[in-house]
C-alpha cells in the first residue's frame, strides 16, 4: 500500500538510449520531477528478464510504458498500475492485451484519441491525450547545416536534399508508404530534378533499391540522437507518405528545425500544418502531382519560402515544445487515475499473478 503522504513514484520504460523514446523517457522525468509537486519519476531501459520487471515494480507504484512492444511482452506478470502509451495501430486486434490491462492508456494525437475512443474502448475514461514532447533547444535551425551537408555528400550546391526516416522493417502493411516513395523518386528522377533523397534508419541495404536509383539515395543507417539534430536542419525538405502514423516525431522535428515539411495527414500533422503556410499536405492521390510542384516553387531562398520556415518551427514552438506538453496538468490526472481506477487485485487474483511470475523465473533460470 503506497504511503499517500509521499509522491508517486513513477518507472518510464523505454527501448533505446539514444533513440525518441529514450528522449522522450529522459524528457519527462527531468521535467516533471522539477515541476510536479505530486511526482518522482525514475527512467529505465525495457527490462531484458521478468526479475527486472519485478525490481522495478517494487521501487515503484506505476509502470508507465512508453511503448505498446514492449508492453505486452510483460503484461500478463504486471502486478502495479500500468500506462502504455499506444503511438498508432495497424490493427487493432494487435492490442488486445492492452485493452484487458493497462489501467490508462495514452496516445499522443487527436487523430488516433478520437479512434481509439470510438473502435478500441468506446465509452471508457482510461484513454488520455498526451501530446508528443519537441526539445526545440535541441531541434532547431543550423545555419551552416545544408552547406555543410552538401559538401559532406559531395553534392552539387543546387541539390535539393530530401529527408526520410524509417526502419526497412516498419513498413507493415504499407504503413510507411515505401511504395509511395519509391514511385517518388522515379518521377522526380524522370523530370530530371536534381535531387538525393537521404533515408534515416536501420536494416537498409544499397540492393534494396534498383540499380538506376542508387545515386539519387544515399543510406545513413541508424543516426543516433546527438547527431539527428544537425542532419534534419541541413535539409531542404522532409518526407513523409505514411499511410498511418501517431506522430510522427520526424515531421515535429524537422519542421522545429526549421525544414519544409511535406506530409500525408497523419497522426498529428492535421493539428499543425497548414498547407504552405507551415508545410504541406499531399495525399495518395495527388503526392505525385503535387510534390514535383512544390519542389519547383519553394526550393528557392526567397521571402515566402523563409516565411514558411519560420512559421513551421513557430508551429512546434506553440503547441509541441517541453514546457508545453511535458507538464504535471497533462500527466499528473494520468498516473492519479491509474492509481486511483486500477481495482486491486482479489488475494487469490495477486497469488496468481505472483505464481504465474515465479514460474517464468525459474523456467528462465533452470
């Protein structure tokens, strides 16, 4: 039974160090920690063995994980209150587990709040809005970034540098919209648009692509978090063709940097940009007409262009950065409900559980 004259002790889960959601976990704990009177928030790489699990849980009162993946490869041996914060679904059949034992769950756009209320949890209370956290003292324009990049790629000065960043193995179902950016590049190549299309993330291969392509793709693989910052603000524009995403953080990234985004209207790009006025929004219908277009009229460095510039990191600032959505009035009424909603569990029920756990261990320790 927790001490209610104490703060809540809270465990952010996360993947990787240098990755978002290792941003986003260190994010929230320094700055909740300095500004919640009611919260002590502790940061913890996904646990690799149940008897991790069951450290954490034991200096803690709520397991907050920062991602669904990692989620349900535990939660059937969770005991404490959890949150999971859902980014999207490709199906929701994935997230039955989810449904059944997270005592709140977060999602970080209206887009996929309103969804998961009306296809998920239809008439339930568990489901929070928690916008996504932009440190845009991290993102932001670099002046020298593009010139620097260009000579880094040994391209010509006149190149227009094209972002995209995925993990080969996230385009389940399309998701990502692979296809969509392939058929991109063969058009832009077609029109002869002098451009190179850089892609961010893990798995690529140079055989990936076909042979005429190769030199309008340059692979940079996994770039961690101390360096993204400086590729994204050497960018002319960032890309992205999902078909369905929670964020994305990228699009928010870049366009705090500074950068021309041009996005399908997913996750969270309908609450932020409006087309050029702050980036642009294509769809699957008309990217490729559209996007050769504005390839043509704002690559240049002209007045209506920097506006534009400006008004995307203006964007980020006012809705997405720190101070803004890592604050105690968005998570505070998050972790009191999972404390406050979540029934105890029925002695036999926490025998169970407690059981269930003592077996794994041991099976994983003989």
């Amino acid at each position: 039974m927790r001490d209610k004259n104490r703060k809540i002790r809270v465990a952010l889960i996360y993947d990787l160090p240098d990755w978002v959601l290792g941003e986003i976990a260190f994010s929230l704990e320094e700055n909740l920690n300095k500004r919640s009177e009611i919260l002590e928030v502790t940061s913890y790489q996904s646990p690799q063995k149940y008897f991790d699990l069951l450290t954490i849980e034991l200096q803690n009162d709520i397991i907050h994980f920062l991602s669904p993946w990692d989620y349900y490869k535990y939660f059937q041996a969770v005991i404490k209150p959890s949150v999971v914060t859902i980014h999207h679904l490709v199906t929701f059949e994935q997230f039955e587990g989810t449904k059944d034992g997270a005592s709140a769950i977060c999602t970080q756009s209206r887009q996929w709040f309103t969804r998961l209320k009306k296809e998920l949890l239809p008439n339930t209370d568990r489901i929070f809005l928690t916008p996504p956290l932009i440190n845009c003292d991290v993102f932001k324009p670099i002046s020298a970034a593009r010139e620097e990049l260009i000579s880094h790629l040994n391209c010509a000065p006149d190149t227009i540098l094209l972002g995209f960043a995925a993990k080969k193995s996230s385009d389940e179902s399309g998701r990502k919209g692979l296809d969509r950016l392939f058929k991109l590049v063969v058009t832009l190549k077609n029109q002869n648009i002098s451009f190179l299309l850089l892609i961010f993330g893990k798995g690529w291969q140079q055989d990936d692509f076909p042979e005429d392509l190769k030199y309008n793709i340059k692979l940079l693989g996994f770039v961690n978090a101390r360096e993204l910052p400086f590729y994204f603000a050497g960018l002319d524009y960032y890309l992205c063709l999902s078909r369905i995403e929670g964020g994305p953080y990228p699009v928010l990234e870049c366009m705090a940097a500074g950068v021309k985004v041009i996005s399908t209207p997913v996750g969270i790009v309908p609450e932020i940009i409006s087309h050029e006025v702050n980036g642009f929004v294509v769809n699957g219908d008309n990217y490729l007409r559209l996007i050769p277009d504005i390839l043509s009229k704002w690559s240049d460095d002209n007045a209506q262009s920097r506006l534009l510039k400006t008004n995307a990191r203006t964007s980020v600032l006012e809705q997405f950065s720190l101070n803004k959505t890592a604050s105690p009035e968005i998570f505070e009424p998050v972790y009191q409900f999972a404390l406050k909603d979540t029934p105890v569990h029925p002695i036999y029920e926490r025998a169970r559980l407690l059981v269930r756990l003592f077996y794994r261990l041991l099976r994983r320790f003989i």
